[in-house]
C-alpha cells in the first residue's frame, strides 16, 4: 500500500505529533508513506518564499498513490487545496482530511473548543481571574478562530466582560507571545489577571516577556497554552496546556485511509475531544512525570544534540555560500549527509546539468528562457543520490514518478519526506530523504534544505554572471572562450 500525507510545518510539535501516529501505524502494516511538506506554514514569509514552498503540493500525481491523508489547516493557501482537492478527485481515491469537514472525504478532526472551555472556566472559578486575555494564532486559521470562539463565548457564559484590546493576533511563534505581552501592557486599560494563549509557544513567549517586565507567573499574571508539547512539559513553571490528541488523530486517520482503500466501510466523521492540563503556571500544583535528575540528563541530551546541529548548519551555511560550482556543491553536500546520519538522500533536479547550462546560454543570448522556472518541469533527473554511503546519479524520468524505478530505496513500510528546493518563487527541483527521524523531530533538516536552496542560488547568480561575459567577449571579439560555462564533456570528467 501506499500513501501520500501533506502537510504544513513538519517541524512543529503538534504537526511532528500527526507524522508520528501515522508512521506508527503504516510502518507495521508495511505500508509506504510519502509526506509532502514545507516551510510555507510559517506565518509573516515573504510571498515569493512562500509560493515556492507551496510549490511542494503541486508534485504529487495522485494516481501513483492508493490514498491521501491532508491536514488542510496547514496549508493556509485556498487556491492550491482546491487543486489538490480537484487532482484527489481526478484519480479517485480516498481522502482523509484532518481538521477540516469536506463535503465527500472522511473527516478525523481534533476539536478546539473543549480545552480552552476547561480552561477560562477553571481560570474562573478556581482562580477568581476576571481580566483574562488570548492570544489568538492568525486570522485565517480554522484552528485558531474556533479557540477564540471559545474563549469569547465562555467569558459571555460566566458573565466576564471583555474587550477587543484583551485580545491579540499570533502567528504561533515565541515572538508573537512576547509581543502580545508587549502590547496588553502598554496598550490595555486594564492589567491582565491571566493569559490564554492558542498554542504552547506563544504561551512560553508570553511568560518571558512577562518575567522581562518584573511581573511573576503566576503570581502577578496566570498564563495557558495549548497542544502539550515538549516546551510545556520542561517550562518553568510547568505550563497549563490543552492536550489535544494528533498522535491519536494520526493513528485514526491511518487506520480509516488503509480500511477504505481494502474497500471497507468507512465511518465519516471521528471526532477527538481536548482536554485540559492543569500544571504550575496557572497556579495548580502538578506532580512532574519525570523527576528532577532525569530531566536534568533529557536536558543535557537535548544541549549535546542542539549544539551538534547548529555546528552542521554554521559549517555547511559558510562553505555552501563560498562555492563556485555545481560539482563543488554536490562534493560538499555528501559529507555533510554523512555526518547527519542519513542513509537515504536524492536531489532531484528540474532537467539535467546539461540543460542547466544551455539555459544560461539561451537567457545569455536575449533568448527566451524554454521552461517557466516557477514550476516543477516533467522531466526530472537526480544527479545526486546518497544511498547508504554510495554516490550515484540517475537520468530522465516523469515527475509523476518521483524517483526513478532502479532507485536502491523502494522497499515496504519505509517513509520518505519530500521537500522543495528552490530560491523564493524559482524552482529547481526537490529532494527527497527516507526513513529520517530528525526531519520530523524538529527544525535543524528544514534549515539545511534552506541551507542548500541558498547555495544553488549563489551558484546560479554566478554562472549566470559567467555566461553573460563569454557573452560580451563574444561581441567584443577578445579571443575564444576563457573561464567560460563548462562545456557537457567537462563536466562528466
């Protein structure tokens, strides 16, 4: 069996969540899972980036695939999920959508009202708070506005009066939990008394920035979150939170997309309730589940591995920007997978490096550049492939394939991440990495992809640089070619 998940955000702990409940299911059925993601969940992105980041769900042809699981709310972008939701519908198989009630495709959803209830209701009663303020996540998120319904109409269940300025607009970050402390106390008539956030890492920006302006949690100011993730288990203090349910939203959704695609009946709509936690920040007390020396080794484990990290994206940022080639790049990057323990990795390129170059010529010479850049072109090839310490390189192939037949790495219950290579909205091809848990645990794999696409632009700016001087030698009659593009036979020496 196999099957396709699209995402947004891969990186986040309630998307890492989802991931992982599916993976947990698939791999034991021996089920392939192909996971389309990017970065373009990020919030406040320049448009170009994002549009190339999006670019992403264009790949998949559905037809390969025996049936999709979405998380709609995570691809903010209305035109490209009605394409996706259209391309589904062409090659009809089963959809599972997570979040988002779809007319026509199974529907798992993780509500977002319950935990926040709990939670205002509890700040209430328990605690006697009446100024409660919310940090919403943005406007056009589905999630996001059914928590704020909740808080607003729990506040009007219980007779609490509130305000517009209680309320602020996030974007799920850290930042935006710091800037929303910011301006509830220079901008509100009134101090807070608690602080609902939407999810926990504008919760823990929140109470930073409370801490930075000389007020104490919870003492002065009782602030929430929502998700239950790592941050909220090791904050200090301990963070209330709504635990939400994607690990077993991801478990459902896998076991509903393999029981319709045997053709079995398949019930439409599985709702997962929330719940709230109540820990220290909220002022409850909380027995801790791991005691003071085991998070004390968790939190060394986690230094050693972060520090690791940062090393492998410092050291590849200044030596992938001071290259002059394609070649240079490819030799620079096996090492660099190496030492992040990958076993499988293909960059997959939008045509040859044969064609790359006689696209520089043609745009050097006025002409026409042959392909619109901003799309994945139907032939790609790999001229790199990391698989499992051999270096190989595979021709010309459909996209609709993804990765060429002779590939090393099909075999069942394996998952593969699919992300886009490109520099703002021009696309040069995708990359694919299998059975790599780092690049759904966290950050540091999405900032080396970003790393890569930064390399393949500075290498581009500067042979296009050195095409339009072998162009303007041409003209002014200096002589033959020097330091010009590389001719095919010089670059398959």
């Amino acid at each position: 069996m196999k099957i396709a998940v699209l995402l947004g955000g891969i990186g986040y702990d309630s998307q890492k969540r989802t991931i992982s409940g599916i993976l947990d299911r698939a791999i034991l059925d021996r089920t392939n899972v192909y996971i389309f993601t990017c970065d373009g969940w990020k919030y406040e992105v320049p448009a170009k980036y994002e549009k190339g980041e999006y670019n992403i769900y264009n790949l998949p042809d559905f037809t390969q695939y025996d049936g999709v699981i979405l998380n709609t709310d995570t691809i903010r972008e209305p035109d490209i999920m009605q394409a996706i939701a259209d391309r589904i519908g062409e090659a009809g198989i089963p959809c599972i959508d997570l979040n988002i009630n779809t007319p026509g495709v199974i529907h798992v959803e993780m509500e977002n009202r319950n935990g926040v209830e709990e939670i205002v209701r509890h700040l209430i009663a328990q605690h006697n708070a009446a100024n409660i303020f919310f940090i919403s996540g943005p406007e056009d998120s589905h999630d996001a506005n059914l928590r704020l319904q909740a808080y607003k109409d729990t506040m009007a269940e219980n007779d609490i009066e509130w305000d517009e300025e209680y309320i602020y607009y996030g974007d799920y970050s850290y930042e935006s939990g710091q800037r929303a402390v910011r301006r509830f106390l220079d901008e509100a008539g009134v101090k807070p008394a608690a602080i609902v956030a939407a999810n926990d890492e504008m919760a823990v920006g929140a109470m930073l920035a409370l801490k930075e302006a000389g007020y104490r949690v919870p003492e002065d100011v009782m602030v929430t979150g929502y998700d239950d993730s790592d941050i909220a288990a090791y904050s200090y203090p301990r963070l209330t939170t709504v635990r939400r349910g994607e690990y077993e939203a991801g478990q459902i959704a896998y076991d509903k997309i393999a029981a319709a695609i045997r053709g079995e009946e398949v019930e439409d709509n599985t709702i997962i309730q929330g719940h709230a936690m109540f820990a220290e920040s909220c002022g409850c007390a909380v027995r801790r589940d791991a005691d003071a020396a085991q998070m004390r080794e968790n939190y060394m484990e986690q230094h050693v591995k972060a520090y690791r990290e940062m090393e492998i994206l410092k050291n590849s940022s200044v030596e992938f920007t001071g290259l002059v080639d394609i070649d240079d790049l490819l030799e620079s990057l096996e090492q660099y997978i190496r030492d992040m323990g990958i076993e499988y990795f293909y960059l997959c390129t939008c045509g040859s490096l044969d064609n790359y170059y006689r696209e520089l010529e043609r745009i050097a010479d006025g002409e026409d550049r042959g392909r619109d850049a901003s799309v994945y072109s139907d032939e790609i090839w790999v001229p790199f492939a990391y698989e499992r310490g051999e270096i190989n390189s595979y021709g010309a192939f459909h996209k609709s394939m993804l990765l060429p037949e002779e590939c090393e790495m099909r075999r069942a219950g394996a998952f593969y991440i699919i992300m886009p290579i490109h520099f703002q909205d021009h696309c040069y091809g995708y990359c694919v990495v299998r059975d790599y848990r780092p690049a759904i645990e966290g950050r540091f794999y999405q900032n080396f992809i970003l790393n890569l696409d930064n390399a393949m632009e500075m290498i581009r700016k500067q042979d296009m640089m050195k095409a339009m001087l072998q162009r303007l030698n041409k003209k002014l009659g200096e002589g033959p070619e020097k330091d010009a593009v590389p001719d095919s036979q010089e670059l398959n020496n």
